[in-house]
C-alpha cells in the first residue's frame, strides 16, 4: 500500500511553467478517497490541498498556481547601500529575491469509520529552487533547465535577456577583438546594476559549472589597465546578483580613469569560459546622452529569472492624476448658537469641502530610435511584474507600466520608431 510519484518538476528550474506533480496510489479503492498535497515555500506556513484522483484514479497537480504568488521580488541588500542595484558585492539568495525552495508532500486520505482521515505515511517530492523566470509553450512541456539556464561553456547566457543583437555593437566587439560570442551594451559611468546568475554547485542544475567573475578595464586603445576578479558565492539552489554596471565596479574596484570599456568574463574554476562574456562601453555623452532632460534609467526582472536595464534619454515629463472627494459643509454655527453666542459665520468658512484627495504620481518618458534587438528586449519590459527606477545614488523607486499596448513601425532602415512609456509610481502621492 503506498504512492508511487510518476512525474514531478525539477530540482532547479523556472517558476512560470506548467509545474506538474503526477502520482497513483494502491489505495484508491477506499472510500472517499483524496489525495493530501501538503506545500511548504521558503520556510514558510504550509499549504494544504485536498485533491481528487481524476478518472484513472492518479493525482495531477499543478503546484504553479499554488507557489507563484510567494516569490520575493524584493530589493534589498546586505551592502551599505540604497538597494540591490546599488550593492558592491555578491549578493547570494537561497531562499529569497528571484528565487524560491519548494517542498512538496503528498499523503493519502479516506474515511475510516466515517471521519475523513489523512494517513501518517509522507511521500515526499524531490524539492525545487524556483527561480523567476518563464518557458512558453512553445518550448515544450519541462524543458531541461540544464539546456536554458546551467553556466558550462562560452556560450551559455547568463540570467539575462540581453544577445548580441540587442545594441548591435558589432563594429566595436569586432575594432577591439573581444570575441564573437560576446554580448555589447553601452552605459553610462553612474549607472547602477546587478547582473544575475545560477550559483547552483552543481547539486540542482548538473551542468552549472560558474566559479568566478573576471573584469579587465581597457582604454581607447584596446590595452588593458586593470583587471579584478569576483569570487562567486556557489552552493546548492543558489543565485548570485553581482555589482557589475559601472558604478558598482566603481565602489567594488574603482574604474581607472581612462577606462573606454570593460570586459565581464564568467570563468570555471579551471579558467575556461562558463558563458558569453560582456563587453561594457562608456556611453558617449554627446551621443547618447540628452542635455534638455534627466536620464531615466529603469530595471525590470527578465524572462530568465533576473534583473535587465535600459536608460531612457530623451524626453520626461511628470504628471498628476488627482481623485477628488468632496462635500458641503453647513456654513454657520448651528450646534453652537444660543442665547449667550448669536448664530454668526465668518466671510471664510469653507462649504464645498475636501476630503484627503487620492493622488497618482505619473512619468512619461521616451526613448531614442531604436534597434531590432532592443525593441525585443524591452517587450520584457513591458511584460515585467517588478519595475523600478533607479536614482543616481542606487536608490529604487517602485514603479508600474501605465501603457497596456506595445506598437513599434519598421523603417526600411529596419530602425524602430522610438518608444514612450506612460509610468505610475506605486505609491501613493500624499498631498
């Protein structure tokens, strides 16, 4: 007499997808049969499903819609500094921040004596580290995550959204021979960012093999200036979010003052490369930057389980949506009138009162004209459920997208028409 578990998730894998748990028992003969689902996320108070067995008398449960609202999207860090986009060293999750631990039990249940009771015997399921990130599906139905997301060789993509198309920096990757697998941005020296990765040893995800982090500065003429290296933090169901957008290579290493760009390579432990490396060139003020207006630059968790930025530089206007609630109040001194006090009222009484007015602040901001490859880029923008801005300091501020459509026309330059976004910030306005 016992359960036998056919089907469950793997170990290390993404969080939105079909999450399937399927499993038979010897016992559904008995009366009242249900299957007991118990789920525990993170350490915190279980979840209890009572479930009953379809027509061939097995469980099929999909523990998505059970989890997926107890991922923690947070900002936090352990560093000094304003938020997780502002840290200056690794930041290491097991349990928290783009990644959940999931433990499944499966009991069984039937009448004995009339009174529904659970038996004793757990069945327990081989536990997931879930992290935030999406497969459709047109991928398939449990895609190996070995296949999407484990760091073993020179060309793995980290927990980013970003390809070599995205900027389509090609001419400099190529001026400057830094490989053709390596992945071009361009970014401005104040700008903030943690770039995230599976730290799993190997345990979860068997393929994992990431060890350390290697940044080599350069000056405009290609020769190197300074080279430093950041150790990972590796271990069983783990993530790393690592300082590396300029200002955070700023505060962890300092940026040589010569520095033209950078190259981020993700090494073995041998010293061989665990994924595409990426090539960091400073933003040409002249170009890229717009003097009539304040760069806005956002961050929004990706496809992949992690954090992608872009600087929107043209122009930013704010506004107010204000939600009025008011009554009229009774000019005079009704309840106070009497034989001593004459009924008076003052030439500034107020009758059409305001109640505490609902306030929305609003940010419409806009881009320059954009490539193929960051018009796909920023669709996961657009589909994030966490977006923030982020200050010059590292500072986060929680923000929604108002805009519900995203239309781009292709030129024959196959250029996209610039792109505006309508933001809300979460908060409240207090007026």
């Amino acid at each position: 007499m016992a359960i036998t578990i056919h089907q469950q998730p793997y170990e290390y894998t993404a969080l939105k997808q079909k999450l399937i748990v399927v499993a038979t028992s010897s016992n559904i003969g008995q009366p009242g049969f249900r299957y007991v689902v118990e789920i525990r996320v993170n350490d915190n108070p279980k979840t209890t499903f009572y479930v009953q067995p379809n027509i061939n008398g097995a469980l099929v449960f999909d523990l998505y819609p059970a989890v997926y609202s107890k991922m923690n999207l947070g900002v936090n860090t352990s560093d000094a500094a304003n938020s997780l986009f502002g840290s200056y060293s690794v930041q290491s999750d097991d349990i928290a921040r783009n990644i959940m631990t999931v433990e499944t039990k499966i009991y069984e249940g039937y009448e004995v004596l009339g009174v529904f009771t659970r038996q004793a015997t757990a069945y327990e399921l081989d536990g997931s580290s879930l992290i935030n990130a999406a497969f459709q599906i047109s991928d398939g139905f449990a895609p190996d995550p070995n296949d999407y997301f484990a760091l073993s060789s020179g060309t793995s993509y980290i927990m980013s959204d970003l390809v070599r198309s995205t900027y389509a920096l090609d001419d400099l990757l190529n001026q400057y021979s830094l490989g053709a697998n390596t992945i071009g941005i361009i970014s401005f020296q104040d700008d903030y960012g943690v770039l995230t990765i599976p730290a799993d040893d190997g345990t979860m995800l068997t393929d994992n093999a990431i060890d350390n982090v290697q940044v080599i500065q350069f000056n405009a003429a290609g020769a190197p200036i300074q080279t430093d290296t950041l150790a990972c933090s590796i271990g069983a169901g783990l993530i790393n979010h690592l300082p590396l957008m300029p200002a955070n290579i700023n505060e962890a290493f300092g940026l040589d003052g010569d520095w033209n760009h950078y190259i981020i390579n993700f090494k073995k432990s041998g010293g061989s490369a665990a994924a595409r490396s990426i090539a960091v060139f400073k933003a040409d003020k002249t170009k890229y930057d717009e003097c009539r207006f304040d760069k806005v630059r956002l961050a929004w968790t990706n496809s992949r389980g992690g954090w992608d930025y872009f600087n929107f530089t043209k122009r930013s206007e704010q506004s107010y949506s204000v939600e009025r609630k008011r009554y009229r109040k009774v000019v005079g001194n009704y309840g106070r009138a009497e034989n001593g006090e004459p009924f008076t009222f003052a030439t500034y009484d107020r009758g059409l009162t305001e109640r505490n007015p609902f306030v929305e602040k609003m940010l419409r901001i806009r881009t320059d004209f954009l490539t193929e490859g960051q018009f796909e880029y920023l669709k996961n923008l657009i589909y994030s459920e966490s977006v923030y801005i982020i200050g010059d300091d590292g500072e986060a501020t929680a923000v929604v997208i108002d805009n519900n459509n995203y239309t781009a026309i292709k030129t024959r330059s196959y250029a996209k028409t610039d792109l505006e976004l309508t933001l809300k910030f979460s908060n409240d306005y207090t007026a």
